[in-house]
C-alpha cells in the first residue's frame, strides 16, 4: 500500500490529509506528524477563548467549494451567532477536529490513517524515511511539509497571570492584539507599551452587504508594481479603502509570481507594512478594546524607527512576526539543500519531487498563502496532485 507522510497537523496538514481522504479510491496509508497541537496549530490551539478569528464566522468554510460550512457546524452545535461574527478561534480548533475525526470514520474502509504524535528532526531522502526526536522512523512514498512558520515569541499566556509588572510588546501587528486581548481578559493592570518602526496597528472590519458596489481589477494586460500601485490609489478615491483593498486579493498570487525580483523586493520595502495593516484587520471588538486601552493610557503605542531599541521593562514579549529562520528542523533541511530559501527569506521551495509545501511556507512563491481561503484551495488540489503521483 502507498504511504503519503504529511509532517504538521496544523489547518494546512489536517485539510491535505482530509483532502486524501476524502478523494482516495484506492487503499493508501496516511501519516500525520504533529509534535503539538493536532488540528489547531498555532492559530487555533485550544487558547484563551477571547482570541477571536479575524475572519468573519460564515468565511471560514474549511472546503474551497462550501465556504459556509464553518458557519453552518456553528448552528449545528447550536452556538448563538450571526453569519458576520468573529468567533472564537477556539472553536476552530473544535471545528478542525471534528471534520479530521469524521474523515478518519468515513474513509476507514479505503484509507488507513494513523497519527505520531513526534517531533519531526530529519528526513533520510535516500531511504524516503521521516526521522522522529523519540519514535522509530517511517517510511513514505509521498511526503507534504505543513509545519507553518514558528512563531519567535516563545510567550506563554499563563506566565504574565499574578503580575502586573509593565510589559513591553516588541511589534504591533495581529500578534500584539492578541497578547494585549488576552491581558484585558485576565484583568491585567499593568501598563503595556507596543513599540515597532513605524508604530501601525491593524485596521479594523467594517461590514459590507452585497449591494455596496466593489472596484473589479484586471491586471493582466499590466501587472507592473507602479501600475498597480496606481490603479488601486486611483480606486480607493471612488470606492470605500476596505473593498478597494480586498478586491486585490484575488490577484495577489498572480501579480506576486509575475512581478520581477526588483518589483517584489520593493514592494516588501515599501509598501508591505501598509499593506499588512489594510489587508490583515481585526474583528470591531479587539479594535474597541485597543482603542480602550489607548484611552485609558495602558496601552502605549510607540514608533522607534529603525535604530536599535532597548526594553525598559523586565517583561518583553517578542510579537514581531513569524520567522521559520528559528526553526531547527527547517535550517537542516535547507542545509540538506532538501529544500531552498527564496531570496527574500519568505518561505521554502521543495527540491525533490516526492516532497510538497503547503500554506504559508509557499509565501516566497506565492506570497498570499498565510489564511484559510488560500489554503482550503491549496491543500485540496495537493491532495488531488498526490493522489495522481502515487
Ligand atoms: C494567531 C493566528 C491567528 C490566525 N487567525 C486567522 C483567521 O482568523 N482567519 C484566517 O483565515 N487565518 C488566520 N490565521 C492564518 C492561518 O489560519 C494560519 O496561517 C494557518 O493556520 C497555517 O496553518 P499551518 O498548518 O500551515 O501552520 P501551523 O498552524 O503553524 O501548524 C503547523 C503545525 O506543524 C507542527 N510542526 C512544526 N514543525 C514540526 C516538526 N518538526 N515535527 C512535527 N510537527 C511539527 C506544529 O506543531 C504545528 O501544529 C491565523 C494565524 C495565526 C498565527
């Protein structure tokens, strides 16, 4: 029986593995590899429920072709919520779970499933065998890299409990939300400051309906940066800056594979910290309890511009970004020249053919690939891809 190995049960392993079982008609035998949190990863871990998605509870269909069906579990599981509500991300976690649990009953008969929990530490591509930290090694035929991108800040949100000593957050994107919601959840007191260079947070979601007229771009006669750049200015004058904004995004993929390295690298200089903040929003409720917080002054934001910068408190909480640099078992492979860096540092291109990358490892040739609705259609054609390869 062919072996598919994907290591990481984060959304992007657990939605290829769902995706194989959901479209094998032949016997296979899937490996899942997930030192951690199986089904959640790192966004939807089981954490504190306060952390809400920052997507819109009737946009997280896990299915490319039923993005409802997040939102319709939600009312099977009679949680009170409308279609536009930022739900607890917990309850993705659930969602996730639940959709792997069934898959693995419904698909018994055809695809044999089984899950180590393990940390991953080499792969012996001579032998095609996945070598674990403390589990026998395992061979496969096809394999899927899924392991995300490591977040560097290491923080734990029960360490900061019995204190209210000040903190500062180094960054101010989604991750700082976060850290700052979950110290408003415990009744934190203390004071909080957020520095990065330019000092930006996210902006906020506004709800649209179906009727509020939307820009349509077509970038395939010009898809040059300053072209584009143009055309979206010239757009957000006519139209709200959230629409005008969100209407890139299906082009995104395109014009980041098309654009040269000179195009990509000035983009990523300067224009990708606007960029992050327009297009990566935050639910109306964290934005309330910033926006609260800055009032009251326990929140302070600061700019530090780009000279070295050193904490005055004894609490740092590094938010700035994920970085797989620090990730141990990924500078193997890329030592291994099992997989090569992009020339940005984004993300990783396999170079063996039996071995896959999905979600947002693909950001250096994808560059739009961290969220659910690139993934959901990611990891359902990988699946459709290995199912053909073996
Ligand atoms: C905090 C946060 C909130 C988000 N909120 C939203 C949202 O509201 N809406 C949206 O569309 N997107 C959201 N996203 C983006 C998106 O959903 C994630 O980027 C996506 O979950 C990525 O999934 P992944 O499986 O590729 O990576 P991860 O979730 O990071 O999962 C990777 C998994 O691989 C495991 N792993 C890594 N290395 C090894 C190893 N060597 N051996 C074994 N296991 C290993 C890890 O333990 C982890 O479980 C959010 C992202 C984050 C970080």
């Amino acid at each position: 029986m062919k072996s598919i190995g994907i290591i990481g049960g984060g959304f992007s392993g657990t939605m290829t593995a769902i995706g194989l079982m959901k479209n094998s008609t032949a016997k296979i035998q899937i490996y899942l590899f997930e030192k951690d949190n199986l089904a959640r990863g790192l966004a939807y871990a089981d954490i504190d429920s306060h952390l809400l998605l920052n997507v819109r509870a009737d946009q997280m269909g896990a299915f490319p072709d039923d993005i409802g069906h997040f939102y319709q579990w939600l009312q099977d599981k009679k949680i009170e919520c409308e279609p536009s509500d930022f739900i607890s991300r917990k309850f993705y976690g659930d969602y996730l779970s639940e959709l792997l649990n069934s898959a693995v009953k419904e698909s018994a008969a055809v695809v044999k499933v089984k899950i180590i929990k393990n940390q991953v530490i080499d792969i012996d591509t001579e032998l095609k065998k996945i070598v674990f930290e403390t589990h026998a090694p395992v061979k496969v035929d096809e394999l899927v890299l899924a392991m995300g991108l490591k977040s560097p800040s290491g923080f734990n949100f029960t360490d900061i409990k019995q204190s209210d000593e000040p903190i500062t957050i180094i960054g101010t994107s989604l991750s700082m939300v976060d850290v700052v919601v979950y110290l408003k959840s415990i009744n934190y007191q203390g004071q909080i400051i957020a520095v990065s260079r330019r000092g930006r947070t996210p902006k906020e979601h506004q709800f649209y309906d179906s009727s509020v007229s939307r820009p349509v771009y077509d970038f395939t006669k010009n898809h040059s940066l300053s072209f584009v750049f143009e055309t979206i200015k010239n757009n957000l004058k006519i139209y709200e800056w959230r629409l005008g904004i969100d209407a890139v995004r299906p082009h995104s993929q395109f014009l980041w594979s098309h654009w040269t390295i000179r195009e990509r690298s000035q983009f990523l200089r300067y224009l990708r910290a606007l960029w992050d903040i327009h297009r990566h929003r935050i639910s109306p409720v964290h934005q309330k309890i910033l926006e609260d917080l800055k009032t009251s002054g326990q929140l302070k934001i600061k700019t530090i511009g780009f000279k070295p910068y050193t904490p005055t408190t004894k609490i740092v909480i590094k938010c700035h970004g994920p970085n797989q640099l620090n990730n141990h078992f990924l500078q193997k492979l890329i030592e291994k020249k099992i997989v090569s860096e992009d020339c940005f540092h984004l993300g990783i291109e396999s170079n063996k053919k039996w071995i896959h990358t999905i979600g947002p490892l693909r950001r250096g040739q994808l560059w739009e690939c961290t969220a659910v609705s690139e993934i959901r259609v990611q990891a359902k054609q990988l699946a459709i891809e290995l199912l053909a390869a073996l």
